[in-house]
C-alpha cells in the first residue's frame, strides 16, 4: 500500500487533521476546567463531541452515498477550520468565554459527522475491500502514534504556551488536511445511478434501508449494542479524566503527568490496531469482541481505583487495548459486509449508535455522579453498564458465532 499514492495523500490527511485534533483534545476540557472549575461542565466537553453523531448521524450517513465524497470531506475541513480559528482569536482579546467554549465543542464534530460519513464510504471504495483490514490497521496504528505523542507534548507546552493559543495549531490541520483531500485522484464514491432526485422522503428510505441492514444483520446488530455500552465507559471516564487527574491523582494543567496519562490510552490503541488483523483471521471477529468485553470491563475498574498517576497510566494503556480492540473490530468487520451503495449509512449509523449514544449517556452519568461523589463514582458508573455489556455479549448471537471455525479473510 507504500506504493499507492492516493492512498498516501489519504493516510496524511488524516494523519495532519488529527495531530491537531489531539491538542484540541487535551486542551479542550483543560480550557473548560480552568474557567470555569466544574466537574459536570468539563464532562460536558466530552458529551458535545459525541451529541451531534445523535443528531445528525442517519442523515449525514444518508447524503454521504448520495453526493460527491471528496467534496464533502472538503468542505467541512474548511468551515471547521474557521471554527477553532475563532477560539484563539476571542482568547487574544480577552473575549474567550466558556458557552463560546461549549458552542465550538458542538459545532466542530457536528460538521465532522458529515465528514466522518464520507470518510466511511470513502476508503473501501479507496483501496478495495479485500484491502480494509489492511488500510484500518494501517490508519489506527500510524493515527495512535500522533494521538500518544501530540498529547504529551501539549500537555508539556501548556506550561508556556496557552491551551486557547494551542487549537491555532488544529485549525491549520484541516486546512492542510482539506487541501491533501483534493489531490487524491481516484474517485471516493462509485458512479450510480440514482432511484430518485434527492428529497425528504428519498432521504427518509435511504436512512430506513440503512437501518433495515444493520438490523437485519444479527451479527452487526450485537456489535453494535455492546459497542454503545462500551462507549457508556469510555464517556463516562473520559469526561472526568482531568478532574480524576486533579483531585486523585495530584496531575493538574502544566503538570508533564498529565501528557503521559493522555498518552498512555493511545499506546493501547497502538498495540490494538497491530494485534486486530491477526486476531481476526486466526478466531475471527465474533470471538474477538466476546474475550476483550469482558477484559475491557476489568481493566476498567482498576483503571479507575489506581492510586497513583503510574499505576494508572499503566493500567490505561492495558484498558485501551481491550477497548479498541472492540471498536476498530467492529468498525473492520461492518466494512467488510455492508454493500458499497449503504457503506457510509450502515457505518455512520453503527457509530451514532455506539459514540454518538454512548458517549454523551456516558458523559452526563459520569458527571452527574462525580458532582455528588467524586470523579471516581462517576467512573465508575459507567464502569458498571460495561459489566452488563459483557453479560449481554456472552448470551447473545456472537457466542453462537464465536463457536463457529473462524472465517478465512483477506
């Protein structure tokens, strides 16, 4: 795939678009704490990035099969890039408030749904579906690798540099990415003819039929709903991981400490996305999500209970390899068997399900928890839905698949 070079230009785009994306992570809820000192309107931060998947998910999923992908992926960069323009810019002048905050932290991944929509359809029609497995591990690997770096180097420069300063840098990431995506040669979407003109009820049957697939398919429609458990945990942790840094673990803004726990989830991603082809092939997708739910659950607990910043950062490393283990699997495997024509439907729509759900349900428990009993509560209740997902997981179809022999895939 070295040799390919749309597929170059593709990889490096998302690559540019997420290191900044990873200061913007860090600096984000920093900013939000900082001014304002809440536990609940900092784990707000984390449920915004995820609301919109909710709310905009089926219809994004639905015009992404129909319109031109690249000029979609496009588009948004551009307009996104304005928007995190604006925060440095209010913070130079004194003007930066928390709502203007909260308002930047919806609209920018409300505008990337739509993004993120194209991106799905875009890389099987990319590289050829007997190569995602390949391309997926190839993305979420080289991606971890900023998302473990970047953060620990903004982490490090909050010392000097202000985070409000720092998103600057995010904003010429999607002008960077935006101009990279246009230089890819191949089409991203398949050439089709079109039942109907674009209306409200085409618009309406395409999202049904989406939706008819994913539930129709008994396999998806299991990943799917212990993903969105999954991602109750990982909203709930999330949201209060700089609180639990500040009041548990004494790791406060400007401390290098808060870096390294920022990038030890990504060190997990890293080795999930490399070990995820081989695991597989060898006992197939099904299997794959019945041994990492339940290991993700544990990890999850102690994660939480650790008492210092390296026990911790330790125990989250272990915790994101369980955990994305089930996300990219999921993701690889809805690729794998959703016709091209629903590609960014079904695959959009899996995501509302399990982040744009998930998240934000998780977010508000953690928050609502920790305002009364402490970051640590409020990990731990989303914590407790994920021991219900394994539960659920070990008595529903995938173990009847998991059974079975391993499917032989590209």
């Amino acid at each position: 795939m070295r040799d390919d070079r749309d597929w170059r230009r593709f990889l490096t785009s998302r690559l540019i678009s997420l290191t900044g994306t990873s200061v913007t992570f860090v600096a984000f809820p920093v900013l939000v704490y900082s001014l304002s000192g809440s536990p609940l309107l900092t784990s707000l931060v984390a449920a915004l990035e995820a609301v919109p998947y909710l709310m905009f998910g089926l219809p994004a999923g639905a015009l992404a099969d129909r319109l031109n992908r690249k000029r979609v992926m496009v588009a948004v960069d551009a307009v996104n890039a304005v928007v995190l323009a604006s925060i440095p810019i209010a913070s130079w002048f004194g003007a930066l408030t928390v709502p203007h905050l909260l308002v930047a932290a919806f609209v920018v991944p409300a505008l990337f749904v739509f993004f993120d929509a194209a991106d799905f359809g875009a890389l099987p029609t990319l590289v050829g579906r007997d190569r995602i497995a390949m391309a997926n591990s190839a993305l979420w690997s080289t991606s971890t690798v900023v998302e473990t770096v970047v953060p620990l180097a903004a982490a490090a420069l909050f010392a000097v540099v202000s985070p409000a300063s720092l998103i600057a840098v995010d904003a010429l990431s999607y002008v960077a990415s935006a101009a990279l995506i246009r230089t890819i040669v191949r089409p991203l979407s398949e050439a089709r003819q079109l039942a109907s003109p674009l209306s409200r009820s085409a618009l309406v049957a395409d999202v049904r039929e989406g939706l008819v697939f994913l539930w129709s398919h008994v396999t998806l429609r299991s990943m799917t709903a212990v993903g969105t458990a999954q991602s109750i945990s990982g909203g709930a942790f999330v949201g209060q991981m700089v609180v639990w840094a500040d009041r548990d673990l004494d790791v406060r803004e400007g401390d290098w400490r808060l870096g390294v726990l920022f990038s030890s989830w990504g060190v997990g991603v890293l080795v999930a996305s490399l070990l995820m082809p081989r695991l597989v092939r060898r006992i197939g997708a099904a299997r794959v999500t019945l041994l990492a739910m339940p290991a993700s659950a544990l990890l999850c607990l102690l994660t939480t209970l650790a008492r210092g910043w390296v026990i911790g950062s330790i125990f989250m490393i272990i915790w994101g390899a369980a955990y994305m283990l089930v996300v990219i699997n999921a993701i690889t495997y809805r690729q794998q068997v959703t016709p091209e024509p629903l590609m960014s439907r079904v695959n959009t729509t899996g995501r509302m399900l399990s982040f744009g759900l998930g998240t934000p349900l998780g977010a508000l428990l953690g928050g609502l928890v920790a305002q009364h009993s402490g970051p640590r509560a409020g990990m731990l209740a989303g914590g407790a839905v994920l021991a219900v997902a394994v539960v659920f997981a070990w008595l529903s179809p995938l173990r009847r698949e998991g059974a079975s022999p391993a499917p032989v895939l590209p």
